[in-house]
C-alpha cells in the first residue's frame, strides 16, 4: 500500500487525474484573480469616469507613461483585463486571451517601474499566464470540447 501511495505521489503522468485538475485549478484561479482584482477594477473606474467624471486612475497612470493614446490604451487594457479572464476561465480561446492578457501585463509591469512600485504581483501573474499559453486549456476546457467536435468531424 505503501508503495502505491509512493508511486502515485511520484507519477508524472501527463494525463493523470492530479494534473488535469491542477492545470483546471491554475487556469481558474488565477483567471478569477485577474478578473476580479483587475479588471471588475479597470472597469468600474472606467465607467465612474464616464458617468460622473471620477478621475480614472488608470487613465492618470497611462497618460504618465506618455502613450501616444492614453485614453484608448487605458479602455483596451481594461477590456483584456476584464473580458480575457472569462474566457481563460472557462477555457475558450485560452492562449490567444493568454497572450492578449501578456501584453497588458506588461503594460502593468512598467507601469509599475515608473510609479516606483514594486512590479511582483505583475511579474507573478506574467509567470502563470505564460504557463498558460504553454498548457492551453486543458482537458476540461472549452477548448478541449470544441476541439474534439472538430476533430470528430473531419
């Protein structure tokens, strides 16, 4: 017994039931974290600016960066932020919404060099999102379901 628990702490099997559910459980929890902390964030600054004329703080930090277009950088970063997360969580489309969201992070991380915050939390997010344009969705993805029917119809 003891040498079954041994071997299947050890296994590396790519398709085994530990890793199928880890990669799900990266891939959700780290798109709801994103979701939730940045763009519901973005967006309600975005939609307080608008309604009321609230100073948006991210359109305050992009224009600081000196972007040709701080206003439209600011909207397209809060968009990725908010609506890549959904699909990475449910796994559609998810490296392409992986890569969108890289981009935007790295918007993030030299933001943060520029207003002399400590870029970590950007850097960790960068790390895992980069993962997940290796990874894909996984097997209980979207993705995966989609990709089935397509092979399935060839």
């Amino acid at each position: 017994m003891l040498k079954t628990l041994l071997g299947r702490t050890l296994s590396v099997d790519a398709n085994g039931s530990a890793v199928i559910f880890g990669h799900l459980f990266l891939r959700v929890s780290a798109g709801l974290m994103i979701f939730y902390i940045h763009g519901l964030h973005k967006l309600e600054g975005w939609i307080a600016y608008v309604q009321n004329g609230t100073p948006w703080e991210l359109l305050k930090e992009a224009e600081g960066m000196h972007f040709p277009a701080p206003y439209p950088s600011a909207i397209f970063a809060t968009l990725i932020q908010f609506i890549c997360p959904i699909f990475i969580i449910v796994g559609f489309f998810t490296r392409i919404n992986a890569v969108l969201l890289l981009g935007a992070l790295s918007g993030a991380i030299l933001q943060n060099f520029l207003a002399g915050r400590s870029p970590q939390l950007a850097l960790l997010y960068i790390i895992v999102v980069i993962t997940i344009v290796f990874l894909g969705g996984g097997k209980l993805s979207l993705d995966a379901k989609t990709s089935a029917k397509f092979s399935s119809q060839r």
